[in-house]
C-alpha cells in the first residue's frame, strides 16, 4: 500500500513537470545543441525539487552509474527489454568501434506513445573522461554516427519515470563511405592494410580492389577533387577531399583518369576506369584506394566495407520479460558479455533472477544483489513450483531483500509453513500459505517437510 502511495503521490507531482518538459524536446541526435533531452529532463527534475524524492535521486544516481558499469556486446546487436514502472531501471552498453564506420542505433517502444526512453552515446575511445557524443530524440529517429575515433563506446537508454513499456535496441554498423567500384558482387579487395610490400621493407597503406580492366571507379563522396596527376608508384591517381571531411581519399593505378582538378563531384560520379599503371605494371588490372588524415594514412577498409552483418535473432523468450526465474543448472555460468567470454560467477542450482532482457538466445538479468550479466536461457526455469516446504521453529522475519539490513516485511510466525521458491547466497527466497513473498535467512530455525 504504501508503494502504491507513493507512486501516485509522485505521479501527480510529476504531471506538470511532464507537460513542461515535453515543450523542451527538440529534434534528431547532434553534436551541436546544448542540451540533450535526458539533461533537460534531469534538470527539470532538480527545478521542481523531485531529485528529493527517492525516485527522482535514484533516477539520477542511475543515470551516473550506469555509465561506469555498462554490460559489454558484440556489434551487430540487439535485445528486447522491458523497463518495468516500479522500477527506476537504466540500461548502457559497452562496445567497441572503428574509425570510418557508421553506427545505426535504431530504438522501437511499446507503447509507441507516451512512453520516453532517452538514448544518449558516449565516447571513452581515448581512455579519457566519458563524454556525450550525439544523442536520439523523442520522437523515435535512430542515432547515425560516423566513427572519428577507434576506441570504446556507451550508449545508455533510461525511460522517463513513472513509465513502463517495452523496447527493442538494434545496433548495426557499416561503411561511412561509397564503394569505390562499380562492378558486380563484394568479394574485389585482396589485399589489406598493413600488408608487406617491397621484401617486408614497408606495409601496405591502403586496400587493392581487383576487377576487369577499365572497370569504372566512383566518388566515395560528395566532395572535390583537388589533384590529378601521374607518378612513378601510383600511376595515373586522383585525389579527392571529401566535403566536410578532415581526410582524403587516394584512387591510384587508374588506365584513364575521367576528372580535372577543382571539379566539384558527387557519390557515385565517376573519377576514372581501373588499369594497372605505375608500379602495378606486372599485376592485374586493380585500384589501390587510400586515406590520408592529417596525422597520415589511415586502414580505408572500416571506411568501405562491403560486408554488413545482421544481429543474431532473437530465440529466447520475450514472454520471460520482467519475470522472475531460476537456475535449473548447478554451476551455470554469469557473464559479464553477450558473446560469453567472460564469466562473472557460476550460479548454483535455484538462483534467483528477474529477466531484464533478451538477446539471441540469451537472458540478461539481474541478481537480487544487482549484479547484472548474461545467461542461457536453456538454464532457466520458472518458479511458479516451490523447490521444498519448511517450517519455523521460531519466529524469524522476512525480508524485502536478501540482506538483514533491509526493512522487514513482517514477522513470520512460528511452526508455520514456507514453500522455498529459489534462494541467493544465505537466503531463500519464500511464500507462506497466504501468498506473500519475500526472503528469510537460511539457518537452524527452519525444519524441512519434502
């Protein structure tokens, strides 16, 4: 009862905050805004003094921490959640990107209306301080980044409070620039960056894409092209600096070059048609493509890579959502990562966990101690049949959590049944014969009846 007060209490209170805030949310994800919908949201919240309520202090304390413990993916992604109203859940994840890809983030609710999640990206790339990089609206359009930095990545999604619904996060990556062919199929680059060149004397600086001779090589960008010239290595090259770009593109050992310097062109014009001339001479017809930064070459291949992989489908099932389950399994294992190689802990048999997500055929959950991580969902079960029934030999309390600090439910009283439904660490988690829940510490006080 006194939950339910308090969630209508701040309900109201939030009402008018709500209408007030909605008139501050702008448009799609940028750098260059001065707030992201998140920090206005956490900004209203202080003005109006909710960050003193419980919800509102533990909203924004999450919104922190979630940050400095993010679950670690695999890109391509995604998961099915749910972010349940009597929680004040977030969620963030960690993955690993490379310069010259493109990031899309895309976000699907359920419900589509009323129901916000903020969804910001940060960069720790550098190893630096964590730093918001580019943030979704409210409105439901994804997040597209090009990746300036090789490094690590956050993203984090946090629903508004008092709102509860359903989410699916896709995050694909793929290339931030034109293919720079025109020729049928994906399988034309045979030699990478860093390849050895000259007996080992110095690495490749760029990919070799091999098709037929005079085959058509095209703009990656929009952009200009700002020399056309003939030398001894690269042949007959043009370079082309992209527009609103800090690099430039390199096409080399063209047979004819099709441009003049200054021409302004756009993606898929054509710069020349593939040959082998230059120190290509004794091999057959390919374009040498490269990218120069100001700090020097740069691997072009996360640039143009052909290949784009879907995520995993999801085979779990989204029916566990917010369900609380248990470890059928003796030692199964918790992972800190999606791609399993990392191992938290190992669950005993009849762990409990409350099902924060889905993802191919994984649970993310959480541990009534909040350590979240990742689990087969082949090694779950529900919890609907008790485990064993006990009974008190004395009094003993039963608790909102596992931990002797937390308030006390009430009292259970003595010589009265208790049917086990899972347990954590020294506690089991029971219900007596009238239905009510909560934990209560293993000990000599209890007596087993089957």
């Amino acid at each position: 009862m006194l939950k339910h007060f308090s969630l209508y209490y701040l309900g109201s209170f939030l009402f008018s905050f709500l209408l007030l805030s909605s008139c501050s949310r702008s448009g799609p994800g940028s750098l260059f805004k001065k707030s992201s919908p998140h920090q206005v949201y956490s900004q209203k919240l202080i003005e109006t003094g909710l960050d003193q309520t419980g919800m509102g202090k533990l909203w924004l304390k999450n919104s922190e921490m979630s940050l400095e413990k993010p679950v670690s993916i695999t890109v391509p992604y995604t998961e099915t959640g749910y972010f349940a109203v009597e929680n004040v859940h977030v969620a963030s994840y960690r993955f690993e990107a490379k310069k010259g890809e493109k990031l899309t983030i895309q976000l699907k609710k359920v419900p589509k209306n009323d129901f916000t999640i903020f969804m910001d990206l940060f960069t720790n790339a550098s190893g630096e301080q964590i730093k918001l990089l580019v943030y979704a609206d409210t409105i439901g359009s994804p997040i597209i980044y090009e990746v300036s930095e090789t490094g690590f990545y956050i993203l984090r999604l946090q629903p508004e409070l008092l709102k509860s619904g359903q989410y699916t996060l896709k995050i694909i990556r793929g290339p931030s620039l034109a293919y720079p062919i025109k020729a049928p199929g994906k399988n034309h680059i045979k030699s990478f960056w860093g390849d050895g060149r000259d007996a080992g004397l110095r690495k490749h600086e760029g990919v070799d894409l091999f098709s037929s001779y005079k085959t058509p090589v095209v703009a990656s960008a929009n952009g200009t092209v700002f020399r056309v010239n003939e030398t001894n290595i690269g042949g007959k090259v043009v370079w082309l600096r992209p527009l609103q770009k800090n690099y430039s593109l390199y096409y080399a050992h063209l047979d004819t070059q099709l441009v003049v310097a200054g021409q302004i062109v756009k993606e898929g014009d054509t710069l020349g048609l593939m040959g082998n001339t230059g120190n290509a001479r004794s091999t057959p017809p390919h374009l040498h493509f490269g990218i120069y930064g100001f700090g020097g070459a740069l691997d072009p291949f996360p640039f143009i890579n052909p290949y784009s992989k879907e995520p995993d489908k999801i085979t779990a099932l989204p029916a566990n959502l917010n369900a609380t389950l248990r470890i059928k399994t003796d030692n199964t294992n918790l992972y800190s990562s999606f791609d399993r190689k990392t191992a938290l802990q190992e669950l005993p048999e009849n762990t409990l966990l409350k099902v924060d997500a889905v993802s191919s055929n994984m649970y993310k959950v959480q541990l009534p101690d909040g350590v979240i991580g990742y689990v087969n969902s082949q090694f779950v079960s529900a919890v609907s049949k008790p485990i064993k029934t006990l009974t008190l030999r004395s009094e003993l309390p039963l608790f909102e959590k596992p931990d002797t600090s937390e308030a006390k439910k009430f009292i259970l009283d003595s010589g009265q049944p208790v049917y086990v439904l899972g347990n954590f660490q020294n506690f089991y988690f029971v219900r007596d014969k009238i239905k009510r829940t909560g934990w209560i510490m293993k000990s000599e006080k209890l007596k087993t009846i089957y």
